[in-house]
C-alpha cells in the first residue's frame, strides 16, 4: 500500500506528525501537492485533510475547480481517496470557489475520517451517501514538538503574568465578531478579582482592517493591549512555536473561544499540557468535552459561559487535569492514531 498525505509537506504539523506516525509504524507515506497533481497514479490511497489547500494559491479560481473535478475522476480510476473530515466549510471564507473544493471532495470520497460521532451523524444528515464509508479516529497529541515540563512559575514569569491570577487561555485566533463580544462580555460578568484571560491572538482580529499608516496600528496595539492588561486581559500577538509551550503551562484553564466549531486542536495540547477546558457544547468537541466531563457552555445562552467559568473555578482542576492527560496519552497518543488511520485505509482496499 503506498498513501500519499495531499497537502504541502511541513505546512500543518497535524499531517507532518501524521505521517512520522504512519512511517513509525511500517507505512509508505509520501506528503505533497505536486505529487497530488503529477503522480497520484502511483499510490493506492490519497489521503486529503483541507481540500482548498491542494492549491497553492490561498483561493482557487473558476479554473481550478474545473481542474479538480476532472483530477479526481481520474484518481478514482487508480486509488481511493481519504477525507478527514476537519472543519464542515472552510475558516473565514464564504468564497464560492473554497466551498466547491469541500463539495467535490465530499461527493468523491470512499471513506471519510471523523473525530467523533456528531461528525459522522451531520454528515450524512448533509449527505447521505451509502457508498462513502465512515471511520472515527482521534485527534493526537505532539508529545515530540511541545514541552510539557514547563512549570506554571516558570510559564508565568516568561510571559510576565503574576503567580496568584486565575489564567484562562483562549489560544488561537479569533474570528468573528460575535465569538469576541461572546468571549469579552462573559470574561467581564466573571466576578473574580484576580482574573486573566491570555488571549494572545485578539488583537489581530480588534484591528484586522486598521490601516498601518505610519505605524499607527502598532501604536494603537501597545495602548489597546494596556487597556485590556489593566481590564484582565492580556493580548501580545502570534505566538511562536518556541514559545507555545509557555502559554500552556501558564493557564489554569483553556477556553475553546467558538460558538460554532466540528474540531479543534486545542483540546489535545491542552489535555497534553494536564489543563481543564471549557468549550462550546457544539459538534465533536461537545462530544469530546462532555465524555472526559470537562465543561461545556450554550454559546446561545446569555450567561452560560461565565457559569461555566464559575464551575471550573470551583472544581479540583489539578485532578481534572490529570485526567485528560491520561487520556491523551492513551487514546491520543500518534502511534495508537497512525494504527487507526491504517485500519481506515485497509477497509477501503478490501
């Protein structure tokens, strides 16, 4: 069996650890673009995880979908295709053209990875197929690219945090209005006097569209990330992979900050970093949240995020976190996932 991962090598660590995985345990992987669109005949299965990242261009044009259809009828001629299934439409885009990818993908796979239930249920509620077959296998972890020996102390004084605060961590970016004024009006209506909210990626979004004239954006930043500082809210810009590690260790809890979401990553690293995580109670990371009895909040409810805050404060973190740690390092761990993906591709090719 040869598998080809279509995407740009070493351009989502998601499918560079998947294929280390895969290889470590017997497989022969090959990941790239130009293999997709060249020399697909050589493999047996085309495994493809965002489909608008198969091209090179952030947006595909009429052309390109045109391109795609065609591409993919021939695949099928030689080899099966493989759709994990990680978000239902592409981030911060109603482009016509990134949903068509989605749709051909969708209609043309044999089999179609999911990270829960809910995934595969709303799937076939959208589109009901009963040749396309269904696997579950679990998000993993990155035991070999992060550092969880990281202490809190430690974590704190590098991202200049004071040790007595209550750090909620709301890694990664925000996207659209409504998550932020969700986020921003329940963090306020916690009453708790030494709270944060490490929110390193909000900045980007309050001034995505501030022209940059003269450094005025910059300049308006720094005074916007004092104000939230003096407000409980710490915001300082992308984040390194370096320092990712330090932004873990540093919480007391991680927020997953959506109110619609399929998936999100952050829930391994932070079962991975041994932290407690609040997220909304929406398709597979309500699932998730709910069966490892984390806690989940209605984005549509008023109120019930800070509820959910005030509960977390209340529980025996340390314990809960322990727990998920557990079970990342049971079920998440690349090894046990890599085997999942390789029973998913055998079922096809049977």
């Amino acid at each position: 069996m040869k598998i080809l991962i279509a995407i740009k090598p070493n351009s989502q660590l998601f499918t560079t650890s998947l294929k280390d995985g895969l290889d470590g345990i017997g497989c022969d992987v090959n990941i790239g673009i130009d293999e997709f669109w060249n020399y697909a005949d050589k493999y047996n299965i085309i495994n493809i995880h965002w489909p608008n990242a198969l091209f090179n261009r952030w947006s595909p044009n009429s052309a390109d979908i045109e391109k795609l259809t065609e591409h993919i009828g021939e695949i099928k001629k030689t080899a099966k295709i493989i759709y994990t299934r990680h978000n239902d439409t592409p981030h911060y885009s109603n482009d016509s053209n990134k949903l068509k990818c989605y749709e051909i993908i969708e209609r043309n796979a044999d089999l179609i990875i999911h990270m829960g239930n809910y995934g595969i249920d709303s799937f076939k509620q959208k589109l009901n197929n009963s040749l396309i077959k269904h696997s579950l296998v679990h998000l993993h972890i990155y035991p070999n690219n992060y550092d969880n020996t990281v202490s809190q102390i430690e974590a704190r004084r590098k991202l200049n945090i004071r040790e007595h605060k209550f750090v909620v961590l709301a890694f990664g970016a925000f996207r659209d209005r409504e998550e932020t004024d969700m986020v921003l009006t329940e963090f306020s209506a916690f009453k708790l006097k030494n709270k944060l909210l490490l929110a390193p990626r909000l900045n980007d979004y309050l001034f995505k569209n501030t022209p940059n004239a003269l450094g005025i954006k910059n300049i308006l930043k720094k005074l916007w990330s004092l104000k939230l500082r003096l407000g409980h809210v710490l915001s300082n810009g992308s984040v390194s992979d370096l320092d990712l590690s330090y932004y873990f260790a540093a919480a007391d809890v991680v927020l997953i900050q959506r109110k619609k979401i399929l998936n999100s990553g952050n829930i391994p690293m932070a079962f991975f970093f041994k932290k407690p995580v609040i997220g909304p109670n929406t398709g597979n990371v309500g699932e998730l949240l709910t069966e490892t009895q984390n806690m989940v909040f209605n984005p549509e409810i008023p109120g019930d995020l800070c509820r959910a805050l005030n509960e977390t404060f209340k529980k025996n973190r340390i314990e809960l976190g322990e727990l998920n740690y557990a079970y990342a390092i049971q079920k998440m761990n690349i090894k046990n996932v890599a085997k999942q993906y390789l029973e998913a591709f055998k079922s096809v090719l049977q």
